[in-house]
C-alpha cells in the first residue's frame, strides 16, 4: 500500500479541505510535482544544491561521550551541520527547484521561529526568486536576529497581526495571499502539514535524512538500530527520519513532542493532547476547544509551536507504528545542556526534546542503538535559554 | 419557513433578483444577533446568511477576521446559537443558511448538527473549507435531512468541476467574484457576467455572486446577468461601526435600504 492514497489520505488523515479557490493551485503544484520529481534534469539540479550548496550527506556521528553517560548507544544525524542550521533547508531547496521548473516568479512562505523563512529566503536568494515571509507579529518580536537575517538575504517580512499573531496565522495569511497571488506564485509550506499534496512533498523532501541514515547506520554497526527518535513539532524531521524505514518492522519509532508547561497545562503536543479535526487543509489531531475553535499552542522552542501535526504522524499514532511521547519545556533546558557539555554540540531546542528523552528511555534499554535526529543547531536559542534560566532563579 | 427554491421562484415571478445579507452570529455580541437578523429580515433581505464565527478564518479579509474574532470573544458558540435562533425561527419568515468552517461543525459532529438546524428551520449548509473532493458524507447526511447545500464556484473552477459543483448543489450556487478573499475592492463585471453566463449554460440552479459587493449600483448591475448577490464585508463593517451609536438598529435598517436596488 503506498500512502497517501490518490486523495492525500493517510487512512483516516490528510485530505484535501480547502476552499474552493485553492483548489486550482493545489491540482497545479500536484500535478507538476508528480511529473517533475521523475525527471532527470529535476533530480541532478537538486542534488547539486543538496550536496554542493546544502552540505549533504549529513555525517552520521557517533556521541561517545553521552552514549558512555547514559549507557546507551547514540548516534546523530548531523542535520545542525547544514547550510541555514538545521534541516529546513532539504525542503526550501527541494520545493524552490520545484517552483523553478513549474515557472513561478515568487515564492511566498509561513514562518513561526523564522528557521523556515531564513531557509527559504536563502534559497529564493540563490535562484532568483522574490521572497515573501509571513511572520506573526508575537514571533517578530521574539525572533529579531532572524527577521534581520531574512532582510539580509533580500525577502520582504511580512508582519501578521491576525488572530494569535503567531505561526497559525502567518499560514493562514500566507494562503490568504496565494489565493489571491495564484498564478505568479508558489506558496512553499514548511513542514507536513496542510492540504494534499504538501504532506507527501516535504516528507518526500525530507525522507533524504532516513535513506543516508539507513545506509550510514548499516555501514557503520552492521544492522538496523533499535530506535529513531526525534522532535515532532509539525513533524518533517521526524517523517523524513522514519520513513525509509517504515517496512524495518524492528526499528520502534518515538516521537516527542512538546509539553511545554505541562500536558495539562499550555503545550503543543497535537498528537498526545488534541482531538480529531479539521485545520488549516488537513485531517489530523489538533489542539482545539470542546467547540472546534482551535487553541494557541505552547513551547519554549519556538519551531514546535503549532496546534497541529502532520497527517501522516496522526496515522503512524493510530496504526501503532510509532510511539509519541512529550518532553516539558524545562526538560529540554536540560537536553540541552547535556548535549552542548558531553559532546560540545549546542542543538536547537526542538531538538533538545528529543536529546532529553533519552535520558528517560536509558534505564531499562542498556546497550541498544538509538539513532537521533540532530535537527538543527542552537545559536538561535541562546537567548531563550539564557532568558529561561534567568526566570528560573 | 420558506425553501430557498421558492423564495427564488417567488422573486422570478416580481422580476426581482435575490438579495442576500452575511453575518457572522455573536457580532459583535450574542445577545444582538436576534435584533440584527430581525432587522434584516424587516429591511427587505430575501435570504439571511448566518456564519458561525471561527478562530482561523482562512477564507476571509480582514473586516470578517475581526468580526470572527469579536464574536468569539464575546462567547458565541455552537449552543448559543441553536438557542438564540430557536427563539426567532418562527419570526423569520426568510431563508436562512448557515456559513461555517468545517472544524466547528466536525467537532459537534456533522449529522447532529444538520439534525439541529433542521429543527431551528435553517434551509441551507455552506462549508467553505469542504470542496467537493471531500463532501461525499456531508451531501448525503444533507440530502437525507432536507438541507440544501450550497457550494462555490470561482474564477479558475474549470468547467468540468463547475458541472460536477452545480449537480451536488442545492439552492443555490455562491459565485465567488474574484480569486482572493472576502472584502476585495475591485470588481471587473464584464469578466464577471460572461463568467456567469457561462455558468447559467450548465445549470439551471440559481447562481449569486458574493465578494467585494458595497454599493446599490454593483448590486443592480450584477442583478442583470446573476440571479442574486450577496454582501458580507459591507455589512460587517457597517455594524462594526456603528452598533456602539444611539438607535443603531434603526440606522441599519436605513443602511441595508440603501443597498437594495
């Protein structure tokens, strides 16, 4: 069974709910990246840019020193090593060779922490595309350095002070635009979420991290590891870590999410706290009130700060095949921490969830191999960080 | 109670065209939605279009976003509206369909909900963000009930899919003026009638056009080749404007006189 099925359904998620006018786009980025993604000349240009530009193939590092601390065996998938800092890049530069070929001019695009929108406005730079970023005014003020940064690489950002005024409403207000903008531009989504076809793009995009994964990890141990663990915020590094391995039927999956200040409390943990709904293009769990209004998520890291998650993670959850879990906004101060003193690798906090959670699974799982991905570096948290410990004492 | 079928039959007999009034229940407070679709249905609107406020409008301009908004805020919900329409649906002797998003109506649950309006003498079911591909269930539970759906047609709606929209459409079909969202400023209407003339060649079900409509003059002009059109933004920022002033029912009242040709 190849999932999504024709209608961009993984089982009971995904889909296509949409208004009306979007519906021409959609058919149009399908229909293009069904033809285009078989084509060769698509395939060497992006794979130049992945490997040349990007830095691709990410190594796969051995942590020694936090494997010996924890009495675990944990290997890392370098994705913090890339251009732009984190995995984000795979995808920008994935779907702006796809806009490129479809003949757009200008590529519009959300961004919550502003990873995202770096990542396409450095991409937009290097192909000659206008570029513009729709950012929640909240997350303007949170993330200065990053909306300077996107000025620096020549896109416009463009401040949304609709709703919560944080990444749901730069999305919302980036289709906005699209439908309005159809014809001259390519709205490039930045995780897997929203309407078919972007979850099976930017899995499709991000699946590169699992198949050197794979093949690095055999190459290295001589087998498949027991586990993949990563952080699910949307859920694009985690898909594109898990998915060429779905059929290892051996290899258990975890997905952490975040808890924030408690899965009781403010979270954004979609897949552990929200229930069944619709939003934003996608069937899939949401965090909403009892009347479908849906609710502001929270975590201290800024790119796991979505009321929902891609469909195809809500599947993996109801099938069994992965298992989700969730790590609160001071235990991954902690991961943090423990990654940057044992191994001297700051990663992102997003990431730092994942890292944390190891250091719960350790105990009952001496010896096995647990392959992590290092999804982004963290310079870009060191405030956040430094502000969190403050308030802490 | 009145299907829309026949109000628009009736409105073919008078020569007229239909006029159709949006606003978002719980604008700007519950406890006002009563008095402000009576005073529709007194000014001389032939279908009331009532939408159910949500948090992430994506569909929509601004003017409809802050209205969604201050509903919200002010505590409109799913209940609050069965219970609020329950007391007028013997006075409203309109057509009145319900506007939402999906998820509000997924979380109720889809055949309780189409059960709920059918008691409070709502006619029609719009969803914005449930484009045919997805409206299998929801045509059939409708059907089953005696709702009528109503769906979009755009500018870039090939014909093929207009064919498709026009036999799952019940009512009548929402023309959707511009490719972009609600509240735009320009409307070209040479495009917009041989659109619709096209249109009419497929189907013979009513065809209204809605988006970017604020004067009398567009709304007489758009009557001569559709067969009704609808005002929303206009409306919402009329009452956005004006609900905190002295006698604001009656100067609404006033206002949607103005609009009707």
């Amino acid at each position: 069974m190849k999932l999504p099925d024709k209608r961009g359904y993984f089982g009971n998620f995904g889909g296509k709910y949409i208004p009306e006018t979007l519906s021409l786009c959609l058919k149009e980025v399908e229909d293009s990246y069904r033809k285009i993604k078989k084509s060769s000349r698509f395939r060497k240009e992006l794979n130049h840019y992945l490997s040349r530009y990007a830095g691709r193939p990410t190594p796969l590092y051995y942590a020694r020193n936090l494997s010996d601390y924890l009495g675990i065996k944990v290997f890392l998938k370098r994705e913090d090593l890339l251009h732009t800092g984190a995995h984000k890049i795979n995808n920008a530069l994935g779907q702006a060779v796809l806009a490129k070929f479809m003949g757009k001019k200008r590529i519009i695009a959300e961004t919550g922490a502003g990873q995202h929108g770096v990542a396409v406005a450095t991409v937009c730079s290097l192909l000659g595309f206008k570029c513009d970023v729709f950012m929640g005014e909240e997350d303007i003020r949170r993330q200065r350095m990053n909306v300077f940064r996107m000025k620096v690489l020549g896109a416009k950002v463009i401040p949304v002070r609709s709703g919560s005024r944080t990444l749901k409403d730069a999305c919302s207000e980036a289709f906005r635009d699209w439908v309005t903008n159809v014809s001259s531009t390519y709205y490039l989504i930045g995780s897997v979420i929203g309407p078919h076809p972007y979850p099976l793009i930017v899995r499709d995009f991000q699946a590169v991290i699992g198949k050197e994964s794979r093949s690095q990890i055999l190459k290295e141990t001589s087998k498949l590891p027991d586990y993949l663990v990563a952080c699910v915020g949307g859920g694009s590094n985690s898909l594109g870590l898990f998915y060429p391995f779905f059929k290892d039927k051996k290899v258990k999956f975890i997905g952490v999410e975040a808890s924030g200040l408690g899965l009781n409390s403010y979270n954004a943990a979609s897949l552990l706290r929200g229930k069944l709904g619709v939003f934003q293009g996608t069937r899939t769990f949401v965090l909403q009130d009892k009347f479908g209004q849906i609710q502001n998520a929270h975590s201290l890291a800024p790119g796991l700060d979505y009321p929902g998650v891609g469909p195809e993670h809500a599947f993996y959850k109801t099938i069994g095949r992965a298992r989700y879990v969730a790590v609160n906004d001071k235990e991954a101060v902690e991961g943090f921490d423990m990654l940057s003193r044992k191994e001297g690798i700051i990663p992102a906090l997003e990431t730092s969830h994942a890292i944390y959670y190891l250091k719960r699974m350790a105990p009952k799982n001496k010896n096995k191999v647990f392959l992590v991905c290092l999804s982004g570096r963290g310079d870009k948290d060191l405030d956040i960080v430094r502000n969190f410990k403050k308030s802490k004492k | 109670m009145i299907k829309i079928k026949d109000k628009f039959r009736q409105l073919q007999k008078l020569n007229k065209k239909a006029f159709i009034a949006y606003v978002p229940f719980g604008f700007p407070h519950p406890s006002l939605s009563r008095d402000i679709f009576l005073t529709l249905r007194d000014s001389g609107v032939d279908i009331i279009e009532v939408g159910i406020p949500f948090s992430d409008p994506l569909a929509d301009g601004p003017i409809i976003q802050q209205a969604s908004n201050l509903a919200l805020k002010n505590g409109a919900n799913l209940p609050l509206f069965f219970d609020e329409f329950n007391k007028i649906k013997d006075t409203v002797d309109i057509p009145v369909a319900v506007m939402s998003y999906y998820n509000p109506i997924y979380r109720f649950g889809l055949k309780k909900f189409i059960k709920k309006i059918k008691e409070i003498n709502i006619e029609a079911l719009m969803l914005v963000d449930l484009p045919l591909e997805e409206a299998e269930e929801y045509k059939k539970s409708c059907a089953e009930a005696g709702i009528d759906t109503i769906f979009f047609i755009t500018p870039t709606t090939s014909v093929e899919r207009v064919k498709r929209i026009a036999s799952l459409t019940e009512g009548f079909i929402y023309y959707i003026s511009v490719t972009g969202i609600t509240g735009p400023k320009n409307l070209q209407l040479q495009n917009l009638a041989r659109k619709i003339r096209e249109i009419k060649r497929i189907t013979s079900t009513p065809v209204c056009v809605g988006f970017g409509i604020h004067t009398k003059k567009q709304v007489k002009s758009i009557g001569r080749f559709s067969d009704g059109v609808v005002v929303g933004s206009e409306i919402v920022k009329f009452i956005a404007e004006n609900y905190k002033k002295k006698n604001f029912l009656k100067t609404l009242h006033k206002h949607i006189k103005t609009l009707i040709p």
